[in-house]
C-alpha cells in the first residue's frame, strides 16, 4: 500500500467551464507540497478534491491507498486537517473554543469535548507558538494570530496531512513569515505532510520540498484543444523539487509573465523583468 | 470586523479565577428557584404569603382549612400561569440562541424564518375564520409551514445558504403579513380585537390543558438543542469551517432549525407573538458569559425562564389590569436592542 | 310686460319644483358634526349596518341606494333584509380595502347622503367621502341606549318620516319598559353581578360602556362597578383571572362567541381555573347565541335586553317569552312576522 496521496487523472468542472483536467500527481508523505500558480489555475480547487469537500468530475484521489470518495467525512477529518481561506467569526470565541472545535471528527454525535480534547487542543497551539493566546476572544486578536489559530484547530485533528488554503493571505510581510515558518516546524517536528496553495513563487521556493506548478485553462471543453500548440491541455506545468520547477521558462508558460533567477548565498529569488 | 460588545465584562469575567466564572453560573442556572418562588407570591388575587406556603402545605395533606377558592387560585391559575411563563421565556431564548448560532448572527430573533407571521396568520384564521379549528393548532402548524416554506425556498442543490436563508424568510414573512391583512379585511370588529391582542403576546389564558399540550414539543426541541449544543459552535464559524472538521452543515442546518421552531411554535401557539425575548436574553448571556453554546444553551433554558416569569409578574399584576407581557418585552426590548445594534455594527453581519 | 310675464313664469316653474329639490334641514350625527340634508333624502347609502336596521323601520327601503359589504354575518340576516327591502339583493354593494371605502364605487353611486360608522371627525373614510367626494355624510357612534333613540328621530328627519320615527321611538321604550318596569327599584347589593365577555375572554364592558347601562337595566350590575381600578372605566378592559376570581360574579354573559360555548366555561379544561366562581359554580353562564336578533345597538335593543333579562332575573321574568314578544316586535317595527319575515 503505498503511503501518500495520488492522484489520478483528475478533472474538475464548474458550471460546464473546465478549471482541472488531466492531472496526475503523486505526493509522499513526509514533505511540504506547494500548489503554485495564477488566480484562476484551480488550486483551490484542486486542495478541495484532496479532502473531499468537492468532488471531481473524473480521474480519483487516493489516500493511503483508499479512495478518498469512498471514507466519511469525519474518516477524511481525522486523516486531514484543512484550513480554509480568510476565516472571519461574528461570535467572539476564545481561541480555545475555536481549536476544540477541530476535535469534532474525534467525538461521537451526542458528546462534548473531553478533558484529552482539551489538552490536544492547547498541545496545538502551543504547537503553532499560540499558547498564550487561549483565552483570548477569536475576534480581538491580529490577523497573523487568526491564520495561527485556525492552523492549531486542524492540528486538533490529529491529522496527517494538512491542507493550507493560502495560509498567508491577508497577512504583512512578517506575520507571513512567520506562518511559513510555523508551517515549516510542524512537518519537520510532526511528520504532518503539507499541502498548501501559495500566491507568492518566492514563499514557494523557499519553504516548499515540491512544487505543482499550475496553468489557467483556457476554458475551452477539455476535448476541445483544437489550435495544437498545446497537446496536453491539463494543468500541472511541473512537478518536482523547487529548484527544478521554478525556472523561469516554466513560470513563463504559468503565469505568461517573464522573471529572473537570482542567486544569493546559494539561495534563489525570482524577479520579474 | 471586530465585535468589540460586552468586552470589559468579558474580559472580567474570563480574568478572574476560574471559580469566580463558575460560581456566576451557578447563580444563573439557579436563578429559576427565587423567581418562581417570588413569582407565586405576586397576584391580583389577595393572598398573604403565608396563606401561600399554607396552601402548598395544605396539598401534601395538612388541612388547614382554606377555602377551596385559595387554592384554585394558586393550582390552576397562578401554577400554570408561572410555569408556563417560564417554559416560553426558556424556550423563546434558547432557540434564540439556536438560530444566532446558525445564522452566525447575534441580531437575529427565532421569529427570522416568518415564524411569527405564520402563527399571527393561522391564529388569525382560528379566530375569524375556521371556528372549528382551535387557535393553538392553527398557530403552530402555519408557525412550521412559514419556516418549512422559508427553508424550501432558501435551499438549492442540497445547500441552504444562510444569506438566502434571510432573504427566504424575509419574503415568507411578507407573504403572511399580507394574508394576515386579507383576514383582518375579513372579519368583524370583535374577532379583529382577539387577533391584535393574541398578536401582542400575553399569558393570561394559561392552562394546565395548553401547558401540557405545548410541554411534548417544547421539550423535544429543547432538549435536541441543549445534547448537540457544542456542534453550534461549529457551525458558528461557517460551512467551510464546519466541513473542514467533517461536519456536515446542512444536516445540522436543518436538525437545528427544525429542533427551534418546533419548541419555538409551540411557545408562540400559547403565548402569542412575544417579542425581543429570544435576542435579548441570549445577548445578555453572551455578554457575560461568552458565546461558547456549552455555556449559553443551559444558561439561555434557565435565565430566559426567570426573566419571562419576572416581565409576566409585571404585565399581570403592576397595574392591577392585564398589560400584553409582550408589550412589555417589546419596550424593555427595542432600546436595548438598538444600543446592541449600535455597540456591535449590525452585528458583524457579513 | 314680456319680461315681467316672464319671470312670473320662472318663479311659479321654480316654486313647483321645489318640493322634489326638497328643504335643507340641518342635524347632528353621533360625533357632533352638524349635518346638512335636502329633506327627504332619496338616495342614502348605508355604511353602517345598524342605522341601517333603524331606517327600515322608519323610512322608504326604495331610498336605500346601496349598502356596504362589511355587513357582519351577512348570510345570516339576508331573509330579513329581503322582506323589508324587495330589492335588497339588487342594490350596490360598496367595498372596503384595508378598511378603507372604495370612494370610486361610492362616487358612481352618486347618493345624497352616506351614513357611516366613525368613532372621530377626523376618520379616514368620513374625511374622504365628506371632504374629496362633498357628499354629506352622518357618521354614527352608538356608545348608549339614548344614542338609539336618537338614531331613531334623525332616521325620522333623514327619511322625512319624523312621525313614524316617534312611533318606532315609543314602540321600543314600550318594549324596554315591560323590563325596566321591573328592575328599576332593585337595589345594588341585591342584583347579580354579571361579568361580560367578549370574545377575547378576559376583555369586558366597563363602567363607561353602552353593556354597562343595558346589564343594569335588565335587573344585574356589571362586576366591573366592584372592581378599584382606573382600567375598570375604560370602554374594552382587560381583566386579570385572579381579579375575576376574586370580584367573584354571579352570571358570565358570553357575546356571540363562535370559539366558545358556556358549557366550556363551566367544565373545559381551559377554563380549570375558573371553577371557583360563582357563576360557573352555578351553571349561569350564558350567551348571546344570535348577533342579529339580540344585538344590542340596533333597533332590536329591546330584544336583547329581554335575552339579558331573562338570564340574569330568571324569577322575575319566568313568564316573559321571549320569541312571542320577537314576533309582535317585528309586525310593529318592519311589518313582518318573526320568524318567517313574511308580510303581515
């Protein structure tokens, strides 16, 4: 059984307009997996499929060998954390009332979290450098707290992987950091595989171990590739270490858009032209 | 947006000691006791209290002599008028705080989803209408058919979304008040006079019979809401959140929504149209104790019951004549309600 | 002499015609309001269903141009109004929206009166009518037995029947005397106290009230006299329970209640609370089982102080019965006999 996800030939389509198709992609466990690409490629679509939430059109997810359509939700929560894009709350909860609420796949319908989801819970974020913040109300602290907040709740999961919705947006420049470096700590220390989608090529270069590169489709049906210059319409550019896939040759054929490499004490920074 | 309300007593209160907290809950889950008992010494009908404790005495067997008018004031009219005052009080605000947690709004009242407008039209209809159907009835099923209608209307694709949700019960409320018109347009004077004043809310005509009739229903939605109380806060924080746990929103959407208006319409049957009472209460609790439901549910049940039993003892005994209770709730209510509104901009609606 | 022969021969045209123009008579309506008519008035619409009543047993049916829709329990008094009226079916009918007059309906009509049921002068419809459409109109607001009669003499001046509306005057007091005759001297403390209940069960008559002075003359005493409270004096007080109970009355009179019946009173398991009262104890709870023949500000006052009589001095009235005196009432108030409304 091979441990990992796969996925298989996967398309997705939204009200008849293609946004995923023919994508095969194989990701190990143990790593930071990062989707990269323009706004509109489908990440966040393609990191809904992984868990669940939406369900392709064809092609399949598999989880450690199993079907992800196949497991129930709450099998899926147990096996995946997820934390949605810019989350916002109307009730000022403490933030420990936020991060147990990650312990729902972990408790049977008619209970409340225990003492052991409590204590996972303030494990989590003292996980996500939060501890000091539990009883704070959710909506009277910074932005950069809320994203590290919501990450302990899907730690309280216990999952083993972890699915990042643009883990950085909305944030400054330091609190950004400060996540991606957050994120970069729980894989190594954890073993939690991590699959997030990135905005920014430069935070993909350096905290990712594998980068998917993706294109928009042209929204044309999938079986419409009539002009040639693109045999494989799907929407994976690369796949592989960052070094490997974030050339400038392929962010050109991502994003339309010419960079450059710059190299600074055996780092690399892309610059646009 | 930050919800900056009740953040000094919030912070008080979540500062201090843990026992401080816990000995405040304490206090507000017993709250019902001194109120009822209070309760029961308030009335037009002169009694002395120790005639009271008498009469209570009188009925584990000591006779002592009474006449049996005393105790029929105090076993048929006070009695059930006291509980039941307080089984609405209760059950208008925890499915107040049932349909705020759902909606992810505090400013919104169980009577969103055209509850009220339904109950206004069917006891209407009883009233000047179908004499033959009797006016509870007639409130509580058209109470369920408005939400029923507001749910079906809001629903596509197996999603209900909360926006649409609003906007669904906005028209279905629209749809009873304007069949609630034709019927006043109708009826004769004197059934127009027993619309409006059942409209108002009041407790005057409680019963043993309508208390036993509403306390199944009640009960049934209560205690769904208080055993899965903690998935609100779930669901609180939106379907994506919720989904992300594994949760699946528009089961518990729906169980919520149906376990709140049918405790929600059976209080409405009995009692009229009693307004304010399902936001402020859970409000008031949210500002001290904090918005986590494990807390507010129980809390709502046993606060909302001593509230509404305190605002009855007002409307049926302060003047001396029968002011509607909902009259009452509605002018504590509104200024409360607009200071909220103010305090909280619109309630952090999104 | 042409000119003057002329003018000879337009005034004796005018003074022949001006007894179908009529004579501008002036009158007060319920609310104060002087009134100006062309005596007799030959096209009326009724509003309002009492004075409605009082004109058919006073004035020419074929004046009556139309009448409004808001007739309660219409079915129920159709055969009556057929009898009086030949041609009721046949008149117009005007609507209300949202209580409000259909004035275009009412325009079409073109009556020279319209008689409407107002509580001010500034009433919607009374404004619109009087003001928008200039139509003269008598607003009626029966709030005592004397308003009664006095709708009786203005239906007289309004009809140009000013004799027979005495008639109809002295029929009626001869009918409410048979029964004042016998519950004038009884003192306070010795008649029934009788607790009225509208329809919303715990709202009653108070001591300001038309049902206050029509339970004292039929031999009882409204309960609310007994009751120390300011709310006691208002037109449509709420009651608490326990202040019933403890007010205690002798008799509940029910007005026509289509929800409720006094047997659910005495025994419903709604009314549990009510068992202690004097009245329930007792078995005397009745009601006003038929709005139209008992309805107590028409012309059939009198009736219904007989129903109310008979309930709440059931000793002193057992000989009176009630459909005997229905049938004489009706041959002398409309000419027709009670109950098959045919023509004497």
């Amino acid at each position: 059984m091979s441990r990992g996800i796969e996925i298989k030939n996967l398309s997705f389509a939204y009200d008849g307009q293609s946004i995923l198709d023919g994508i095969d992609l194989s990701i190990e466990r143990g790593a930071i997996v990062t989707m990269l690409g323009p706004n509109g490629c489908g990440k966040t679509t393609l990191l809904k499929t992984l868990n669940g939430l939406l369900r392709p059109k064809g092609g399949e997810v598999i989880v450690d060998g199993r079907a992800i359509d196949r497991m129930s939700p709450p099998e899926i929560a147990r096996m995946m954390g997820h934390v949605p894009q810019g989350h916002r709350s109307s009730f000022p909860f403490t933030v420990l009332d936020i991060v147990l609420t990650g312990r729902l796949p972990h408790i049977s319908t008619f209970s409340a979290p225990g003492e052991r989801d409590e204590e996972v819970a303030k494990e989590s974020l003292d996980l996500v450098g939060a501890g000091h913040l539990t009883q704070r109300p959710y909506t009277q602290i910074s932005g950069g707290e809320r994203q590290m907040v919501m990450i302990a709740r899907a730690l309280a999961q216990e999952p083993q992987f972890l699915l990042l919705d643009e883990p950085t947006s909305y944030l400054d420049f330091k609190n950004q950091i400060g996540v991606l470096k957050t994120v970069r700590k729980i894989a190594d220390r954890e073993g939690v595989t991590v699959i997030m989608t990135l905005h920014d090529p430069n935070h993909a270069l350096a905290f990712s171990d594998h980068v998917v590169l993706l294109r928009k489709l042209d929204g044309k049906k999938p079986d419409g590739n009539g002009d040639g210059s693109h045999p494989h319409r799907a929407n994976v550019v690369a796949f592989g270490p960052p070094f490997d896939v974030m050339t400038p040759m392929n962010i050109q054929e991502a994003y339309g858009m010419e960079v450059e490499l710059v190299e600074h004490n055996g780092r690399r920074i892309l610059l646009p032209l | 947006m930050k919800i900056e309300y009740g953040r000094r007593w919030q912070i008080a209160v979540h500062n201090s000691s843990f026992n401080y907290k816990g000995m405040l809950i304490g206090l507000f889950l017993l709250l019902p006791i001194p109120a009822f008992l209070i309760s029961m010494m308030i009335g037009t009908f002169p009694l002395t209290p120790g005639e009271i404790v008498g009469l209570m005495l009188a009925r584990l067997g000591m006779d002592l002599g009474y006449p049996s008018v005393y105790e029929t004031v105090i076993f048929q009219v006070r009695l059930p008028r006291v509980l039941m005052a307080m089984m609405v009080g209760s059950i208008l605000s925890v499915s107040g705080a049932a349909f705020q947690g759902i909606f992810r709004n505090p400013l919104v009242s169980p009577y969103i989803l055209g509850l009220s407008s339904g109950a206004a039209f069917g006891a209407a209809l009883s009233l000047g209408v179908i004499h033959w159907l009797p006016v509870q009835i007639s409130a509580f099923l058209f109470s369920l058919i408005a939400v029923g209608a507001a749910y079906f209307m809001a629903t596509t694709k197996g999603k209900t979304p909360v926006v649409s949700l609003v906007l669904s019960g906005v028209i279905i409320s629209a749809v009873f008040s304007a069949l609630l018109a034709i019927v006043q347009i109708a009826v004769d004077e004197k059934s127009l006079q027993s619309i409006v004043f059942w409209m108002m809310g009041s407790m005057n005509t409680a019963s043993w019979s309508k208390l036993e009739s509403s306390l199944p229903l009640a009960l049934a939605g209560c205690l769904g809401i208080l055993i899965l109380r903690w998935r609100l806060n779930i669901l609180a924080l939106g379907d994506e959140e919720a989904l992300s746990v594994g949760m699946n929103p528009e089961k518990y959407k729906a169980i919520f929504v149906v376990a709140a208006a049918l405790a929600a319409s059976s209080a409405v049957a009995v009692a009229g149209i009693i307004g304010l009472v399902g936001l402020i209460v859970p409000h008031m609790l949210r500002m001290i104790f904090g918005p986590d439901h494990r807390v507010l549910i129980p809390l709502s049940i046993t606060f909302g019951a001593a509230f509404m039993v305190l605002v009855d003892d007002l409307a049926r005994a302060a003047l001396g004549f029968e002011i509607p209770v909902g009259i009452i709730t509605t002018l504590i209510g509104a200024p409360f309600f607009a200071y909220l509104l103010r305090a909280t901009r619109a309630g952090g609606w999104e | 002499m042409k000119i003057a022969l002329y003018l000879a021969g337009m005034a004796l045209c005018l003074a022949l015609a001006m007894p179908a123009f009529g004579e501008p008579v002036e009158l007060t309506d319920n609310l104060g309001r002087t009134v100006t008519i062309d005596q007799p008035c030959h096209k009326i619409v009724f509003l309002v269903e009492n004075a409605l009543n009082t004109y058919y047993s006073v004035g020419d049916p074929q004046s009556v141009l139309a009448v409004g829709n808001n007739i309660f329990k219409s079915e129920l008094k159709m055969p009556f109004f057929e009898a009086v009226d030949p041609d009721f079916g046949q008149k117009g009918k005007i609507g209300f929206e949202s209580g409000l007059v259909n004035l275009e309906a009412l325009a079409a009509e073109d009556p020279d009166l319209v008689v409407l049921w107002a509580t001010s002068p500034e009433a919607e419809n009374l404004k619109a009518i009087n003001d928008t459409l200039g139509i003269p109109v008598y607003a009626v607001f029966v709030t005592s037995i004397d308003d009664m009669y006095k709708q009786v003499e203005d239906m007289g001046i309004i009809s140009g029947r000013v004799e027979r509306a005495s008639d109809v005057e002295a029929i009626m007091k001869g009918y409410m005397e048979e029964v004042t005759s016998v519950t004038d001297g009884i003192p306070d403390e010795e008649r029934p106290k009788v607790y009225w209940m509208w329809t919303d069960v715990l709202g009653t008559t108070g001591r300001n009230s038309g049902f206050n002075d029509i339970i004292y003359q039929a031999g009882g005493i409204n309960v609310m006299n007994y009751w120390d409270n300011d709310a006691s004096y208002e037109e449509h007080p709420p009651v608490p329970l326990e202040t019933l109970i403890s007010l205690n009355p002798d008799v509940i009179y029910m007005w026509y209640n289509e929800n409720l019946d006094p047997e659910d009173v005495i025994n419903g398991t709604d009314f549990a609370g009510w068992k202690d009262i004097n009245a329930v104890k007792a078995g005397r709870v009745y009601e006003i089982e038929n709005p139209f023949l008992f309805d107590a500000f028409s012309p059939r006052m009198p009736m219904a102080l007989m129903h109310l009589a008979k309930n709440i001095q059931p000793e002193l009235f057992a000989d009176l019965s009630i459909d005997d005196k229905l049938d004489g009432f009706f041959v002398e108030m409309y000419s027709v006999h009670y109950p098959e409304y045919e023509h004497t």
